[in-house]
C-alpha cells in the first residue's frame, strides 16, 4: 500500500520535473543563450576609454562587445583566469601574483585588454587581493548586485567583454572610501613603458 503511494508520487514528480525541462528547453529557443547580443544578431556597442601603456588618458570609443563561446574562453585562458573571469570564481587570498605588487603600470583586462585599473589608486588592504580605489576609468566596468553565497555585494566585471573582476566594497580608503576587490587572474599588469 505505502509501496503504491510512493510510487505514484515519483511518477508525478518526474512528470512536474520532465515538463519543467521541456519549458525550459522551449524558452532557450525562443530567446536563445547570448544575452549580450542586440536584436540584429551583431554584439551591442560599449563605450570603453583608452589608455596607452604608459597610463595616459586616450580618446572614449564606440566599440563592439565581445562575445565568445564557453570553448572559446577556455582556449585562450589559463583554467584559473577562466573559472574567475567566465564563472565568476574568486582566487585564494594572497595567491595570486599582484596582491604584492608595488611597481607603476596599468592593469587590463586578462581577457580583452581593456584599462581597468591605475598602480595609483592600489593600496594595501591586507585582504591578499589586489584592492584599488577606483577604476581607471568608470566607463570601462560594470557594476552589478551580486546575490551569491547567502549575501549581497556588488560585483564587478570588465564592460567590454562581461569578465568577472570581483567585487567592491565601501571600506576602502580616501579619497572615494571604496574598495575594488578584484581577483588577480582576471587582470594583466603592464608596467609603464
Ligand atoms: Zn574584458
């Protein structure tokens, strides 16, 4: 008896879950997988500024996002850039490379080359990752509410190509009181030429 109803109840079960997976299918069709593409099918345009690599301000431009596939990314990163930057993942602290790097140059982006953050603005947080407060450029990050791991924190990533920095927090020190918390695989110093 006991036996019976348990089984009907998994049927039933499976049958909610089997439609779910159906929906789901449907609307991935319907409104396929690449968010970041506009309507026409060519990636949206973002407004980056450029900097040169010895840290000077260039021109704002009109540039196309970048869109690539999940095999893509992982082609062109090393797997702990890609688990960060592609699969918002966080490094240990204080085992990254730039935690503890004091020279003068810029950091970009690991996937893009996009200027994101100045050696002027870093300082020591004693967190084990690279914190700034400020980004080169507000233009060239996004910022997003982050609801993961049971909190609410905003995360950071590249505007150009949607990398995952890390996130920012407003404990930081003058002159903006913020701190950019960022992920040393998600970034590439450049010291000034
Ligand atoms: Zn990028």
């Amino acid at each position: 008896m006991i036996q019976k109803r348990d089984r009907s109840i998994s049927r039933r079960t499976f049958l909610v879950i089997g439609s779910g997976a159906v929906t789901a299918i449907a609307l991935n069709l319907r409104y396929g997988t690449k968010p970041v593409e506009a309507k026409n099918g060519s990636p949206k345009e973002v407004n980056i500024v450029e900097f040169s690599n010895s840290g000077q301000r260039e021109e704002t431009v009109s540039l196309p996002a970048i869109v690539k596939s999940d095999s893509e990314w992982k082609q062109q990163l090393s797997s702990d850039a890609y688990e960060i930057t592609r699969r918002a993942g966080t490094e240990r602290p204080y085992s990254g490379q730039y935690w503890n790097l004091h020279d003068k140059g810029l950091y970009r982006c690991i996937c893009c080359d996009t200027a994101l953050f100045n050696s002027d603005t870093k300082f020591e947080s004693g967190t084990g990752w690279p914190s700034f407060w400020q980004p080169i450029a507000k233009e060239n990050v996004r910022e997003s509410i982050d609801m993961s791991l049971g909190m609410e924190r905003t995360a950071v990533s590249c505007r150009r190509c949607d990398a995952h920095l890390g996130h920012v927090f407003a404990d930081g020190p003058k002159p903006t009181g913020l701190r950019y918390c960022m992920n040393s695989a998600s970034l590439k110093f450049v010291k000034f030429a």
